[in-house]
C-alpha cells in the first residue's frame, strides 16, 4: 500500500467557518504536538507476556447415570380434579 503523507488544513478557512457560526477557533501549538508525538515514540513498548492456559479438563468416559428428578404426579390429587363441595 502506498505511504499516507500529511495533510496541511488551510487555518484562514477553518477559523472563517467556526467565525460565521459564532465559534471561537483554537489551533493547538505544533511544536508541542511534536513534542508529545517524539515522547510518544521514545516510551518503551510494553512486554508483552502471554496468559497461561488452563490444564485440559479431563472427561469421565464412564458409563451415564440416569437421575430422575420429576415426582410421581399419579397419586397427587390436583386442585382441578377435586370434588367440589356441596
């Protein structure tokens, strides 16, 4: 791919725009930019350092147990079964 280069904003046209819209504009310093920019690129990268992994988990390849968690609803009287009153 081909090198982005920089491009240069015409300051006179912009603090016109920002004027006519009742704006105030600020430019900020360059050679402060350039300042923070070289300090930037000076900083250390950080190390880099990969994270442990867990150990595999081990299934049980043993035979399946069948649980049976619902209750019998054969004997229970329902509350829409029940003789009515008289």
């Amino acid at each position: 791919m081909p090198r982005v280069q920089g491009f240069t904003l015409q300051l006179d046209a912009l603090q016109q725009i920002a004027t006519a819209s009742g704006l105030q504009w600020v430019n900020s310093d360059a050679e402060k930019i350039a300042a923070a920019q070289a300090a930037i690129a000076a900083e250390p990268k950080p190390v880099r350092i990969p994270r442990e992994r867990p150990p595999a988990v081990v299934l049980d390849e043993g035979p399946l147990v069948l649980v049976e968690t619902r209750r019998d609803l054969s004997a229970m009287t329902l509350p829409f079964e029940a003789q009515p009153k008289a």
